[in-house]
C-alpha cells in the first residue's frame, strides 16, 4: 500500500536523497517543504501518512515546527519523525519525551528510510 | 669582862642576888674573862628592854663606841632601821640566830650574824655578834665580776658571730682578750701540717715587739705537745724564768727575744667533720696571752675566758670550713652553671642562626610565591589559613592579615564553602584531591579555578592541614569551551551533506539511474566506503568530545554482566560471521554497577577490532571473571598481535599500530580512546596483553556492586 511521505528540511540534497532513496526503495509519494511554516502548510493541505521533520532549521526549528503541528487538529494526529544529527542517548530520550513517533540519526541511508519507518511506526 | 654595879640600872632585889651569886663565881670565870675581851665576835650582855649591860672589845668597835658609852645604850638604836629586820624578841625563853643590819655611832653600816641566847643571868641575856659585811661583799662582788664576765663573754662571743670572715673572727678575739685581760700581747697561732706555726693574728700593746706573721720552728712547739693540746691542756705559767713552771732552757731563751714573762695558752681545736663521719679533735693553733712587763698569776677566771674565746674559734673554723665547702659547691656549682649558661647561649646561638636561615628562607618563599599569579596557601586542620601568598589581596581584595586565621568559609562565602566542603573533608582525612570550582573575584567577575589541596601530614601520619594551590583557568575553559562548540557544530554541519552524500551514493549504487562500468562501480565503492569511515569518524570525534567535556552523565545502574555480553556478542555476530571468525561469548552472572548503552559501546568496540584484525578461522573469546570488587571483561583474539612499545600508546587518540592497515579495515584511530574513556569514567581500568603472532587481549574492569 503506497503511503505518502512529507520531508521537511532546509537542505534540498536532503529533500532530494529522500525523496529519490524513498521512491526508489518502496515507491511512496515524497512531499517536500523546505521550512517548518510551508511544511506545517503542506501538512495541513495534503494529509501525509508521516512527516520527517529536521531538527536543526533556521527560522522556525524542527521543534518548534512539532509543537505547532501538535497544536492544529488536521495535522496533530499525524505521526512525526524527527531527523537528526545529535545522536545522543538522552537527546533521544528528550525527543521521545516531546510526543514524538521516532527519531532517526543523520547520517542516514535514504533507501533504508522505508524500512525504518514501517519499523517505527508498526506498518 | 666584869659586870660593874655603877654601870647598872635601877636594879631589883633578885638582881642584886644574882650579882651577889656572880661574884662569888668571879674567880672561876677569870680565865674566861680576856677570851671574851678578845674575842673576834661582838659579844654583849643585855637587860630585857635590850640595853646594853656588858660588851667586849670587838662589840664596842663594832658599834664604834667606848665600853662606857655604850652601856645602858638600848640595841635598837643601832638596828639599822632600813635594814627590814624584824626587832629581836627578848621575852622569849628560846635562842634565836639570824642576820642584822646595824649602823654604829659613826654612821657605818654593818652586815652582822647574831645569835641571843635569853636570861644566861637573871635579866641578862646573851647577844654574840658576827661581822659579816667583808664576806658579803665578797660574794657581791663575786657575782659582779661573774655577771661582768658573762657579759664580756656574750659580747665578745656576738662580736665574733657578727663575722663569717675568719680574719675578722681571729682578730676580734685577740682585740677583745687583750682589752679584757690587759695582757701586753695576745696571739693566735696557727699550727701548719708540717710541725712549724705561724702568728696570724696579735694584738700587742705598741711598747713591745710584734710577732705577726712570724714562722716559728718545729722545735718550738714539739709534736708530742700537739697531742697534750689537742686534748685540751691549759698552761698557765705565772713566770717563766721560775724552774717551776717547767720550761725547757731553749724556750725560755726563745721568749726572752719577745720580754715574755709570763703566758697563758690555750688550745684551739678543730673538730673535723668530714662526709657525716667525726674523727677526733685535732690542733688547729693556740691562742696565748703574753704578759711582758712582769710576772702574771693567771686567775680562773682568764682561763676560762681564753678557753670559752677559742671554743668560740672552733666553732668559727668548724662553720669557715662549712662556708668554704660551701664555698666549693658554690663553685662548682657556678662553675657547672657557667657550663650550661654557655651551651645555652651557643644553643640560643644556634637558634637564632637557624631562625634567621628560617626567616630568610620564609621570606624567600613568600617572595616567589607572592611573584606566581596563582593561589597559595596553607590551610590547618581547623580550616584556618596559616599562609596566603598576595594574589589572595590581587584576586579576593583581602589583606594576609584578614586571612590569616580566618575560617575557609569566612573567606570564601558560604555557597562558594559549600562546593569545597567535600574536597576540603577529602584532604583533612589525607587525600591529595584536585577539583574546579567557580568563585567571584572582589571585582565581581566570575572565575573558573582549578584546585589542588595536598594534606600536611606529620610523622605520626596524622593530619595537621592542607596545602592549597589555586589558579585561574578561565581562558583555558574559554577554549575549551570553544573546541567543544566547534567540534559539536562540525560534526552536526558534517553529518547533514554526509547523509546527502551517502545517500546519494547508495542510490548510484544501485544502478537504477543507469549502469556505470565495472571501473565506475569500484569507484562508486570507494566513495561509498570512504563516506562510511567519514561518518564513524565525525561519530567517534563527537562521542569523545561529549565524554572528555564532561557534558556525558553515565547513567549507571544495575546490570548483569551476562545480559551485555549476550548483547554485544549477537551485534557483532554479523561482522564475525563475514570476517569468517568464531565469535564465543561465554557470559558469566556478575553484577556490575554501569550505564548499559556505554559499555555496550565499549564491548563491540573491543569485539569488532578483534575482528577485524582476526584472519578466516580465528575465534574470538569474549569473557568475564569476578575480581575484588569488580568484574574483569576480557575480549581475546589470535590477530597478529601488538608490539610491547604499542601497548600503552593505542589507547591514545589517532595511535593505531599500523595506521594505513587500521585504516584500510576502517578504523578511526579513536575507538580505543573512547573505549578507555568510558571505562575510566565508570571507575575501570582498561589494559592490552599481547603476545606478538598470537594474539591479543584487551581486558577492562568496572565495579561490581557489593551484596
């Protein structure tokens, strides 16, 4: 079953090896935003089976980003998982804290980002 | 002597009688008559009112009046009235005696012994008078001259006490007997061991020659004398030209020399008295009176006053002797005072050199000391300061003279004290302890510090302070702080194009964006694999930084040890199996106290350079044995081995063996660093055993939790 996948990061190389590893490994649909304001838009509009959101993000961070997603009722039952390059056992468990689905450490293989998210989120 | 009828008074019948009858015996009593007459005593006739009958000769002398003038004189008148005599009783039948005071016709008293024998005739009673005045005075003045004497006596004796000095005594005595005695010379003369003598002391009227200091010959005063002396022998010689007194011819031409007539000697002995013990007395000398003028009988009395005199000088020569012995302790006493008073002041001397060495030394090191930017102190075991170098005044604003003496927490505040507490304890029970603290400077800025606190123990072992050096390491924080930043930010900014970068060789890779070349493929691998060693290494670069700043809490609690081993043995059971190598994991049941993802990462570390560095066929052990107190882990291999000299250094950052080989199996030259990290920071240690072309073995401890 195809599912729908929206990447938010400010790096296009990121949103570009997702979206090509995602495709390539398991054939999903791959959204895009390149900040958290357009991503929780997107969110909004296209309803994303999960969202990969980057921690580190000028402007408006992956955090904060998460917090307004949890706020708004179209997007806060989507599950979110947090891409990051802090890859520390308590930063994790802080994560965790927050509410998210799951966390994934940069530097990541993108074909291998199906696999982990049917993981992660039990599909 | 013959009662005479004109010479009697009014007369009565029965005196007549008795007359009659007396006459009648007159011619038996004539022989008796001039013996009365001429009798010493006073002996007189009286009639019952006392007056005076008949009196012989010595009773009209003794009441100065003729016979005629006497009679019928009553005997009160001539009873001296002052005289407290009671008045004689002439009615008594009984003979009384008893002593009179009388005064005669001329005024002249008179002592008299009287005795009245009552009615010897009829009315006519019998007084017989005895002059006794001569003899009274006699006694009177016996006691006189007695009371004079002991009076001279006592004088003379105080006069002598008055002196310790013997001189002084010596010549006192002679002084004083030559005063007394009125004799023209007196002398002492000291007997000397050797037989000879010696005048060492003479008073000697000016008319005659002086004897003082002369030496006289043995032959003068013979041994056999000394013994005579010493026994106490007097001589009194009253002349000595008269044969009698016994002097030798030679010794009579030898006082001639000095007009000596007369002499009067008189031992003085020594009553030796050594260490408690008395031995018998022994001559010191004489003392000798010289009479040069004439003759001279020596009365007792002089005698005796010589012999009292030179008793007296015994004691004085007993007592010099005593004062000279004490003389003697005193002296060497002094002497051994002197000794100690110098080795005292050489001692002081020694002191004061050893207190200025002390002084200059102390200076010097308050001069360097006060010269290092840096905290220097001495703290006692009451956490007072003893010692504070001036940066303390540079950095806290506060002079030696505040910190001396005051209490840690006095100087330092008590949330600052509170931070040093532990530290502070640590010390005072022995330990040398370095830790950082943050304190405020009298300016107000923050500091970082680094302490050391080292305790100041005495011979005893125990405790008597600390020695405490602190100094700033802000800027070095700074840096650190910096480094640590920077290696965080690199690390997250590489990891973001590295992930790119991996991915999009890994999509490359699968050949579904066109096929390259067989030499394109090997390319696209060794970009691959290159990514792949760049992304452990920026994980291994971030790990350690986190575990070498600190900023890594482990998370320990209780595990047991076969749970990890199981755990790293599967997670690496992979990597085994592709090296073709034997993984055997014999897991033992040990509790240990440890955070489970480090030593996770610690034991796959270990197991996977075992690996790696094993050829087809090996095995690799993983086991685990209980030690005191701790769990002993150990990873072995049968690889090629380590050289000895390699053994320390692989645990260092970028040290691997044979680095380009390291590399080509991917390592990042810090897995063992962090491997000895994280076992330090549980309290471990971690070694290498290696015996070259047999293997290795890496073991490592952590602690084990007490039941």
């Amino acid at each position: 079953m195809t599912k729908r996948i929206l990447i938010i990061d400010d790096e296009e190389t990121i949103q570009t090896v997702v979206q090509f590893g995602i495709q390539m490994a398991a054939g999903w649909e791959v959204l895009t935003a390149s900040s958290g304001l357009t991503g929780i838009q997107t969110a909004q509009t296209e309803k994303p089976d999960v969202i990969l959101l980057d921690v580190m993000m000028p402007d408006m961070d992956g955090i904060t980003t998460f917090k307004k997603l949890q706020t708004h009722p179209a997007t806060e039952q989507i599950p979110v998982i947090l891409l990051t390059a802090k890859a520390q056992t308590a930063e994790k468990r802080q994560f965790n804290d927050l509410g998210v689905s799951g966390v994934i450490t940069k530097p990541f293989n993108s074909l291998d980002l199906p696999e982990q998210i049917t993981r992660i989120l039990h599909w | 002597m013959a009662p005479r009828s004109s010479h009697q008074p009014a007369s009565t019948q029965k005196g007549k009688n008795k007359i009659r009858s007396a006459s009648t015996r007159r011619s038996r009593k004539r022989l008796l008559q001039p013996l009365l007459e001429y009798a010493q005593d006073a002996i007189a006739l009286v009639d019952d009112a006392g007056c005076f009958l008949d009196a012989n000769l010595a009773a009209c002398q003794l009441f100065g009046l003729s016979r005629q003038a006497l009679l019928g004189r009553p005997l009160l008148d001539f009873i001296d009235a002052g005289g407290g005599h009671e008045g004689l009783n002439l009615q008594t039948s009984q003979r009384q005696i008893g002593e009179l005071r009388l005064v005669n016709s001329r005024h002249v008293f008179s002592e008299v012994e009287y005795s009245l024998t009552p009615a010897v005739l009829p009315h006519g009673h019998l007084l017989v008078l005895r002059d006794i005045s001569r003899r009274k005075a006699a006694i009177e003045d016996e006691l006189q001259r007695q009371r004079q004497r002991v009076e001279l006596f006592s004088e003379v004796t105080l006069k002598i006490r008055q002196s310790l000095q013997l001189k002084e005594i010596l010549h006192t005595t002679v002084t004083e007997v030559q005063r007394i005695l009125r004799a023209d010379r007196v002398l002492i003369y000291q007997v000397l061991p050797n037989g000879t003598g010696k005048t060492i002391s003479e008073a000697v009227l000016p008319n005659y020659p002086t004897i003082l200091d002369m030496e006289f010959p043995e032959e003068v005063f013979p041994e056999e004398y000394h013994q005579l002396y010493a026994q106490g022998r007097v001589r009194a010689i009253t002349d000595v030209h008269n044969p009698a007194a016994g002097l030798s011819e030679c010794l009579v031409d030898f006082v001639d020399q000095f007009d000596i007539k007369a002499k009067l000697i008189v031992p003085i002995v020594q009553n030796l008295n050594h260490n408690g013990s008395t031995s018998p007395n022994q001559l010191w000398g004489l003392l000798i009176a010289h009479q040069c003028r004439n003759p001279r009988h020596w009365v007792d009395f002089e005698l005796e006053l010589m012999q009292q005199l030179a008793d007296q000088i015994s004691i004085a020569l007993a007592q010099a002797q005593l004062l000279e012995r004490l003389e003697e302790i005193v002296e060497v006493r002094t002497a051994e005072l002197q000794d100690v008073n110098r080795s005292l002041k050489q001692e002081i001397n020694d002191r004061e050199h050893a207190e200025a060495a002390l002084r200059q030394s102390e200076e010097q090191l308050r001069l360097i000391t006060n010269a290092l930017p840096v905290l220097i102190a001495y703290v006692d075991n009451q956490q007072q300061y003893r010692f504070n170098n001036n940066a303390y005044f540079d950095w806290l604003g506060k002079s030696p003279g505040e910190i001396y003496g005051a209490h840690l927490q006095h100087v330092w505040g008590a949330a600052c004290y509170q931070r040093m507490r532990f530290y502070v304890d640590s010390a005072l029970s022995g330990h040398t302890v370095t830790y950082e603290n943050e304190i405020t400077l009298a300016n107000g800025n923050q500091r970082s510090v680094d302490v050391t606190y080292v305790p100041h123990l005495d011979d005893q072992n125990t405790v008597k302070g600390f020695f405490a050096l602190t100094s700033d390491i802000s800027d070095r924080k700074a840096i650190e702080r910096m480094k640590d930043e920077f290696i965080s930010v690199v690390s997250h900014e590489l990891r973001t194009p590295l992930t790119s970068l991996h991915s999009a060789l890994k999509i490359l890779a699968t050949g579904r964006l066109g096929s390259l070349s067989t030499d394109g493929q090997q390319m696209l691998g060794i970009a691959d694999e290159s990514t792949e060693r760049l992304v452990r290494l920026v994980n291994n670069v971030l790990d350690l930084q986190r575990i070498e700043s600190g900023k890594v809490i482990m998370d320990r609690q209780a595990h047991n040890a076969a749970d990890f081993m199981v755990q790293a043995a599967e997670a690496m059971q992979a990597m085994a199996q592709q090296h073709e190598v034997t993984l055997i994991a014999q897991p033992q049941d040990l509790m240990i106290w440890a955070d489970a993802d480090y030593i996770l990462q610690a034991l796959t570390n270990l197991l996977s350079n075992a690996i790696k560095f094993s050829t087809p066929g090996d095995t690799v052990w993983l086991t685990a044995e209980a030690g005191q107190d701790e769990a002993i882990f150990r990873v072995r291999d049968e690889g090629q081995g380590i050289p000895a000299d390699h053994l320390e250094r692989i645990f260092e950052r970028f040290q691997q063996v044979d680095s380009s080989d390291s590399r080509k199996k991917g390592g990042t030259g810090l897995g063992l660093t962090i491997c000895r990290k994280i076992i330090e920071q549980h309290g471990g240690r971690i070694w290498a055993e290696s015996t070259l072309g047999h293997g290795s073995t890496f073991s490592f401890t952590l602690p084990t939790l007490k039941e």
